[in-house]
C-alpha cells in the first residue's frame, strides 16, 4: 500500500490510486466499529489535536471518535474558547500546540488556505483539512465517495448531480474534483448566482434547471444555502429557493429508480430538501456520517505512516 502524502488539504494532491487506496483502507477499518470493544491500537502513543475555528457538529465529532478508536491521544480546540479570542494569530496559536508535540493536528478554517499556509511553516506534525472557507473539504468527499461505491459498485460512468450554492461549497469542490479523478460524470446545479459557469473549467456540466441536472442520475445530492459565507443576499427569497431548487419527490422522480439521495449536513428540511425525500427510502444521509468515521480512522492511519496490522 503506497499512499506518500504528510498532509492532507485538498482532493486535487490524490491520484485516483490514491483515492482507492484511501476507500479500501476505510472498509477495512468500518468493521471496527460494529465491534463490542471498538478499539484498536494502530495509533497508540499519537497525539491527534482538533483545531476547529468553524462550528461543526460532524467533522469534529467524527475525527474525534476515529481518533479514539485508533487508541489514538485525541483533544480538542474551540477558537471560541482559545486565546485566538485575546488575539492570538493563527501561527503563534499553532505553533503553540506544537511546543505540545501533537502528531497530527485537524483543523477547520472560515479562510480559504489556511491549513495550507500552516503546512508551509509547521515543522514534524500533519495537517488535516477539515474544511476551509469556500475551498475544499476532502475527508466529506471521500466519505460520500466511500458511501457512493458501497452502495454503486465504482464511478466509472456514474452521472453525479450536486445541487444548492455550489458557489460556497467546499463539498461540491472537493466532491467535483474527486469524483471526476474517479472517471464520473459531474452535474451543477443552482440559480446562476450561485452556480458560476467556471465550474465547467474544473470538468462540470452546469445546469440552472435541477430538473435538467437530475434527469437519468445515478446520484442526487443536496447542498444548503450558506449564508454565513454570502456577502450579498443571492437569491430573492427562502421559498423560491425551495420551489425551483429544492428536491421534492417529484423532481426526484426524474433520477434513475434507485437514486441515491445525498447531503452532507446539516440539512434545511423545507428549503433544499423536503422531509419525505430526506427520509424517504433512496436517502443514505445517515450512512454518510456512519463512513465519516470509517474514512477518518483510514486517513489518520494513513498519514500518521503507520504500516503495520491494524488489530496491532
Ligand atoms: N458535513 C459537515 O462538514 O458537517 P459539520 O459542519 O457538522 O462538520
């Protein structure tokens, strides 16, 4: 198993090797966690620090539990509650950390670049992007990438429709550039502010009609409006978002029978997604967060270049 990466910030560092290698290492550790005694010592010794200056409910609680899973040293870090409230800059507060000898430090960033510029000046320790600004969020796409061959068999031709404000989303990015690596096809589609045609640069067909996008699709998944990274108000109200944009059992009708219905959380019920299509059967929400530990324990594994059996 060759994976050669110190840090992991984007989806655009991995070969589609790479990503498989990432995905077979993720299903193998998924067992672990239907065990009674869900622990193994693959990490044991290492420290793994999560750095969040963001809210997050999944990503953080997810590397958390992985860690501890991997017998792994884990702790968190709130900005809201660090001295980065007394004005401490993002590097002296890393290399604060540091002095500590953390082996692996997560970190999620509202500034596109910021676990980048950490791994440009942090000596002996990885970074794992847990999302930054508007830029990329790898360990969410490869947890919908697990989740889309688990259920799909592979990507080789799968016609993948992400939906909502592209625009801001570091998912859409990050699931665009992995899933296109992996040979599918990827469709856009939102109002036109929020669905830039330059996506159609990075591989994307672009749609500002979801019915469109949807027709004859493998996979739907929905996006929610994130307004805490709009600077202007993009669309004219909440409720023809919902109307035009929103998934609903009849558009959803237009996708292939046994489409999968997708979306990272946390989910708007009545604006991008109604409740029967967010519960309903072709939905997969929740096996999404079920591979997030898997992919993390894989990622934590792999970075920190342990090499031996998992079970120690
Ligand atoms: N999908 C995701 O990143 O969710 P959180 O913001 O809760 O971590």
């Amino acid at each position: 198993m060759a994976f050669n990466h110190d840090h992991i910030l984007d989806m655009k560092q991995f070969s589609a090797e790479d990503i498989t290698t990432i995905l077979d290492t993720a299903d193998s550790f998924k067992e672990i966690s239907q065990r009674e005694i869900k622990k193994v010592p693959a990490l044991r010794g290492k420290t793994v620090v999560n750095l969040f200056f963001e809210a997050s409910t999944r990503t953080r609680t997810s590397f958390e539990v992985a860690a501890k899973r991997l017998s792994a040293d884990g702790l968190n870090i709130a900005a809201s509650t660090s001295a980065v409230v007394k004005g401490e800059t993002l590097e002296d507060t890393a290399q604060n950390i540091l002095a500590m000898k953390p082996n692996i430090i997560v970190m999620r960033h509202g500034h596109s670049g910021a676990p980048h510029y950490l791994a440009e000046r942090l000596e002996g320790v990885s970074i794992l992007n847990a999302g930054d600004g508007c830029h990329e969020h790898p360990s969410q796409a490869l947890l919908d990438m697990m989740t889309i061959r688990e259920k799909l068999g592979g990507f080789e031709g799968l016609k993948v429709t992400i939906i909502g404000d592209i625009a801001h989303s570091r998912v859409a990015r990050s699931n665009l550039i992995g899933l296109k690596t992996m040979g599918a096809e990827v469709r856009l589609a939102g109002p036109g502010t929020m669905v830039p045609r330059e996506f159609e640069q990075l591989g994307a067909k672009v749609h500002h009609k979801i019915e469109d996008a949807i027709d004859g699709s493998d996979v739907v998944m929905m996006l929610r409006i994130q307004r805490e990274r709009q600077g202007k108000t993009l669309i004219p109200s909440t409720r023809e978002f919902a109307r035009y944009y929103g998934l609903n059992p009849v558009k959803l009708k237009l996708a292939k029978p046994n489409a999968l219905v997708m979306h990272p959380g946390p989910m708007n019920r009545g604006v991008e997604i109604s409740s029967s299509v967010a519960d309903g059967e072709q939905n997969v929400i929740l096996e999404q967060v079920e591979n997030g530990v898997a992919v993390r324990m894989a990622l934590l594994y792999l970075v920190s270049g342990a090499d031996g059996s998992i079970d120690g």
